[in-house]
C-alpha cells in the first residue's frame, strides 16, 4: 500500500472513532462479542450519546460510561431521540390532515386483483375503531415498559 491509501484508512478510523450515536430504542445493550446471546456487559438507556470505537458488519463497538461493549446498529441514530406525540390528544389533526392508508394485506391482494374495495376488506375483517381509539388512549411510561421487560426475563 502507498502512503495516500495508509493516510486516508487512518482517517477514516479515526473519523469512525469520533463518532456519537444516541440511542433510540429503551435502552442499547452492550455486550461482549458482536453476537445476539453474548452476555450483556452494560446498557445504555434511551436518549444517551454513545462513542463508536469500530464497526463490524451490522454491529458497533461502543464506549458508555468507561464501557466498551458491542450493540446494534439499529439501536443507535446520528439524531437524539424524538419525543413521544399522543395520537389521542392530536386526533382531530389526524383526521383533516392524514392520508389513510390501506393495510399491506390490502394493498397486496388488491395489487393481484382479489379484493375490489376496501370497503369489503373493512366488513371481512370487522375492524373496531372506537377499539383503536380506547387503545391509544392508554399510557405507558419507559419505566412501565422496562419494568414488564424485566419481569419477562
């Protein structure tokens, strides 16, 4: 190799290594090794800034408070978080301003012919909106959730 490639590799590694991620699923596990089933060294919880060290594939090796493990790069976002938006109090926007759409069901079979209305995929499967509806309105905090991922484990 010549001394242009060896410079550009070494900047790229270390633009890599300077690299902050947040992370913006409930929390980012690090493990060991860059596997699923690796035991979990530290996690890191929703909003936090990770510093990527390396990548390997579809997994980052991360330092979280003097921690380096691995986690999933679909855990991590260049972009904080956003917040969470209740769908039961912003209803009537949704409504005047939301495009609805079909579900990917229907989509498909209407796309292969086999349903003509979407109408009659609504009487086939008896879809209850205020159900829906009564379903976003319930709230469940972070910790709710972690408390229910804890309890499963």
């Amino acid at each position: 190799m010549n001394r242009i490639t060896i410079t550009l590799m070494a900047f790229a590694s270390l633009s890599l290594s300077a690299e902050l991620l947040y992370v913006q699923s409930l929390k980012a596990p690090l493990l060991a090794e860059p596997k699923l089933g690796s035991k979990e060294i530290a996690s890191a919880p929703r909003g936090e800034k990770l510093r990527v060290i390396k990548k390997e594939g579809q997994w980052f090796m991360v330092e979280y408070n003097k921690t380096e493990g691995w986690t999933l790069s679909t855990l991590l976002s260049k972009q904080p978080p956003i917040e969470k938006v209740n769908t039961a109090e912003e209803k009537d926007v949704t409504r005047e301003t939301a495009r609805r759409r079909a579900s990917g069901y229907t989509t498909a079979a209407a796309a292969r012919g086999l349903i003509e209305e979407r109408a009659r995929a609504n009487e086939k499967y008896r879809l209850d909106f205020e159900a829906i509806r009564w379903l976003e309105r319930i709230k469940v905090s972070d910790e709710e959730v972690m408390n229910l991922i804890k309890e499963k484990e």
